[in-house]
C-alpha cells in the first residue's frame, strides 16, 4: 500500500499544478481578511465621531461602506477561484492516478478490481482535490482570528489576555477533532471502495447471478461492508459534531469574557463606545479560530483519501528505452530463457523459442501451462523475471513506448471497446492502428473487418460502421471478430491473438484461420490455440505443459503422441485414426509442415 508520503507527493503536485488559481485564491482570501478586520476598527471610529458630533464622519462611514461591498466580491471570487481549483487539482489527480495504472505491468495492477478503481479515480481523487483550495482557506481561516487578536491587544490588553487564556482548550479541541477524523475518514473511505468493488463485480456477472439465482446472495455480498460505512460514517459525524458543540460553548464565552473585559474599560474610561463595538466584532472574528476546522477536515479527508488515490499514481511504471527496429526486418521473435514468477508461484520457466518472421505459431497446452503468460511477455504486456525477449536482434525492453505498440497487436479473448473514445464501431476498429501517423482509411476498417469476417454482421447495424459502439447489440463471437478485426488494422511485426477466437463457431474460425495464412504473411503470429483446426494450421506448434515448453514442431508430428492429442480430445482415438494420412480436423496430416521457418524450443521434452 502507498505510504503517507505517496499522498503527501501527490498532494504537493496537485498544490504546484493549481499555483496560478491557488495563488489567485490565497490573495483573495487574504485581501478579504483585510477587509474583514478593518471594517470593526472604521465602525467603531465612525461611531466615535457620530457620538462626539465632530466632522468627517461620512467620509469613514463611506470608506466603511466600500469595505464592506469588498469584502463581498472577495468572497464570491474565492468560491469561485475554489471550485476552479477544485477542479483542476481533481483533474490532474486523476490523470496521475491513470498514467500510473494504464503504465504498470498488468499484473501490479490486477489486484484494483474495476469497482475499487472506479472509486479511486471518482470518489478519492475529488476529495484529494480539495486539498490546494483548502489549504488556501487554511491560511485566511488563521490570518482573521490572529488579526483579530492583534487589535485587541491594540484596544486594551486585558481583552487579548481574556482571550489567550481560553486558546489552550480551543487548541485541545481542534487537536482531538483532527486526530479522531483522520482515522474514521480513512476506514470510512476503504469500506466505501469494498462496496464499489463488489458491485462492479456483480453487475459483470449479471447474467450468472440472474441464471443461477443467487441475487440475494449477491445483494448480502455487495452490501456486506455496509456496517463499517455505517459505524465509521457514525463516528465521523460524532467526531464533528461534538467539536462543533464544545467549539459553540467555549468560542461564546471567551467572546462574552472579552466584551466584558471592554465593558470595564469603558466604565473606566480606556475604552470608547466605538472601540468598545469593534472589541465585540473584533473577539467574534478572534473566535472564528474554531473555523479552521472546516478546511482542516476538508484537508484531513483529502490526504486519507490521497493515501488510496496515490496506491494507483505510485505504482512501478513499465521503463521503455529509445530504440527503434531496423527497417524491413521480418519480425523474427526469440525468447531466451524467460522466467516469469508471480507471488512465489513459478508461471512459466527456461523458454527459449525463436521464431521466424512471417511465420503462424499456435501455443498449446492445457489449462495454466503458461500460455498467457507466454503472450503477455511476447508483446511486452509484462516483463520476465529472467530472460530477455527479442524482436528483430531487439530487446523489447528497449524499444520507445510508440515503437512497441506500433511493432506489436493483440486480440484477445473478451475484447473492450471504449464507447467515450472511440464512439463508433468504425472508430473501434480504427484504433487498431495505434501510434501510427495519419487516420485509417474507411476501405481499410471495411478491409480488416471482412478479414475477419466482421463486415457482413456490422452492415447489419442500424448504422453499419456509424453505430455507437455502446449501443451495437453484439454476441460473444462478434465482439471477439472485432477485436480480430482491430488487430488486422495494425502495420505490426508480431500479432499475438490470445485465446481470440474462443467464441466463434468453427466455420467462422475456419475462415480466420485462413485471413491469417493469407492476408498477414508479412507478419509473425502467434495464436493461443485451443482448437486443432488453428494448430494443424499452424507453421509450427509450441506445446506448453507445466510452464515450460514441451516440444515444438508440426502439429503432424506432435499428433502422433497421445499426451499431445489429450490436449484437444477427452480421450485419444483409436490406433487406426492416428496412422491414418488424414488429421484429426479432416486436414491433410502435412498441412503447415510445408516451408517451416527455424523453430527451435527448449523444455522438459526437448
């Protein structure tokens, strides 16, 4: 978890990326603190020349007067100035908090779940937002009641003595308020994230809760954290409340103790009836100290919930070099002794695979033999914890952000398409150019979506290509071939279709299979293949098992080995079936063992 510091880091970013509208805001408020503790002392010298009938009192009353409208227009530009800086702080949090997400390795920032995430970025940013504006008001909130002080002292001493001597409690109080906050806020603010999180999740699986039954179940999960809200939430309002009743006896009895005080003087003949009226006004605004307290929670809340915003902004970003691919290479792959290890538990270990350019590579392997995980190091998804990963006699680990997305595309098995910035279906699939120069021509997405085989059902759409995204009623299958289709609109190297064609009936696969053979031969591919129709297809296939790489080599020869068809099928067939000419798809058993690039594979079988 981020430390304090991570939130105090943050926090002062905010505060430098806020100093013009913070600066604005400070110079606000402290002008109209000037206003405010002039105005008791023109009164008060207006009254004085009022009782005692000598000239000039129209000129203070009307300096009194002006004062006043200041001090009014001063308030209204600092709400302004503070929802302004508000917003900007948020803004910049936010987008902190994103960058720091979006350019971690997928697996630091797995264990955000999306609803977790959603309230960091909306609830927890906001409120870490307010920070700059409150600690603006912080200052004005101090400088009125300190002011204040000193012309009481000015006035007649003994008012300030009364009134220094009630500070200690008042110091006490504000003490144990932001002491108690701090620690309900941030209990608080963790519960508030469970329940997002667990709502997130459920509405993911509506379907599943709805088909099995279980919503009230789910509605007792979700709601779950409830209580804490609840007792937290309690204690916070408590912790507030009860400061404000002690604040609301102490603050009046040192104001009456000072006007008393005045009151003496003024029998006494050392205080005028008009200081008397601005020692008054001048003890309530010396009082307002208990007024800190609102910006003082206000910045209590922002660092707590910093602390959870910062969790996201402070997390190890993935460091990219400048180097760039030779031109014209043909998208040689070689992975040489890649290690990756995920909370003790070894992922896949030793692989050493090259792969010719141009050439289709399916991995295989049952269920967690490290498949994935093979794909996300291909592309440089994630790092190795050993080993290094090549493409064309290049470290990927040293190429610039824009080269690698550019090299490398992805398809993968539930395809995410974001309706805000890409608002079209046309537009989704257009995004699938990544950082290259220039927008995708329409004959070009009409190209890729026929590729795989996505035209005819987009056509469909109310709009065709013009559909919102969000709004295109689409099936498993069509959202996996258009994000087929999305991948197919790159100029990339290296392909890698992770589990992307999971969903699509085996005449739709078919037809991919071949876009793939046919129209990206300028490309390597590497396909995490569950179906032997993609392997027998494939130049050549890696079969994982445990991690490591098994064997590589034709699918042809790998069949004949009856692990490796257990793979595929329940059982293996029968002796006849494996000697037979024809493969277990109908294909012939040769087929992609014709032209085989250098494949070479190292693992526990080779």
């Amino acid at each position: 978890m981020a430390s304090p510091t991570g939130s105090d880091r943050l926090l002062r970013g905010a505060v430098r990326h806020t100093a013009g509208t913070t600066a604005l805001l400070l110079l606000c408020s402290v002008a109209g603190a000037a206003c405010s503790l002039a105005v008791p002392a023109l009164a008060g010298r207006t009254l004085d020349l009022l009782l005692r009938h000598q000239p000039g009192a129209g000129t203070w009353l009307l300096w009194t007067a002006v004062l006043l409208a200041a001090e009014v227009l001063l308030e209204t530009g600092s709400v302004l100035l503070t929802q302004l800086a508000n917003a900007r702080a948020t803004a910049w949090i936010r987008l902190r908090a994103l960058a720091g997400l979006l350019g971690t390795a997928p697996h630091r920032a797995a264990p955000h779940s999306g609803g977790d995430v959603a309230a960091r970025l909306c609830v927890n940013a906001t409120d870490s937002g307010t920070a700059p504006a409150a600690l603006a008001s912080s200052v004005s909130s101090v400088l009125v009641p300190i002011g204040a002080l000193v012309a009481l002292a000015l006035i007649h001493p003994w008012t300030a003595a009364v009134f220094v001597a009630g500070m200690p409690l008042l110091l006490l109080l504000l003490r144990a308020f932001a002491t108690q906050s701090s620690d309900s806020v941030g209990h608080y603010q963790r519960a508030q994230g469970a329940v997002a999180a667990r709502l997130a999740e459920a509405l993911g699986g509506a379907r599943t809760i709805a088909a099995a039954g279980t919503a009230r179940h789910e509605e007792e999960r979700v709601l779950a954290p409830l209580p804490d809200m609840t007792r937290y939430g309690t204690r916070m309002w408590l912790v507030h409340g009860r400061a404000v009743a002690r604040s609301g006896v102490l603050l009046p009895l040192l104001t009456t103790a000072v006007v008393a005080v005045a009151g003496v003087g003024l029998a006494a003949g050392e205080v005028s009836v008009g200081e008397l009226l601005a020692a008054s006004r001048y003890a309530a605004l010396a009082a307002g100290i208990g007024g800190i307290a609102a910006p003082l929670g206000t910045l209590v809340r922002a660092r707590s919930a910093g602390r959870r915003t910062a969790e996201l902004a402070d997390l190890a970003p993935m460091p990219h070099g400048s180097a760039a691919l030779p031109a014209g290479a043909p998208g040689d792959l070689e992975l040489r002794g890649v290690r990756v290890t995920r909370d003790g538990v070894p992922l896949i270990t030793d692989v050493t695979l090259a792969i010719g350019g141009g050439s289709t590579v399916a991995v295989v392997g049952r269920s967690g033999a490290g498949k994935s995980t093979l794909a996300a190091v291909a592309g440089r998804l994630t790092d190795p914890d050993a080993g290094r990963v090549l493409l064309d006699g290049v470290d990927l680990a040293e190429l610039s952000r824009a080269e690698l997305r550019g090299a490398t595309s992805y398809a993968f098995a539930r395809p995410v398409f974001d309706g805000g910035a890409t608002p079209t279906v046309g537009a989704a699939l257009a995004a699938g150019t990544g950082p290259a120069p220039g927008p995708a021509t329409a004959a070009r997405v009409r190209e890729a979506a026929a590729a795989a085989c996505a035209d005819t059902f987009v056509r469909l759409l109310p709009l065709g290509y013009g559909t919102p995204v969000d709004d295109a009623p689409l099936s498993g299958g069509e959202a996996q071939r258009l994000g087929l289709a999305r991948a197919f609109m790159g100029r990339s190297r290296l392909m890698i279709l992770d589990d992307a064609m999971s969903s699509l009936d085996t005449a739709t696969a078919r037809q991919v299979e071949i876009a793939l053979a046919t129209t990206s031969r300028t490309r390597t591919r590497l396909i995490v293949a569950h179906r032997v129709s993609t392997a027998a297809r494939a130049d050549v296939v890696v079969w994982m098992e445990a991690g490591r790489v098994r064997r590589s080599g034709p699918h042809s020869l790998l069949w004949e080995e009856p692990e490796y068809r257990a793979v595929f099928t329940a059982e293996a067939p029968p002796a006849d079936v494996r000697r037979s000419s024809a493969g277990p798809d109908g294909l012939p058993a040769s087929a992609g063992s014709g032209a085989l690039p250098a494949v070479s594979g190292t693992g526990a079988g080779e």
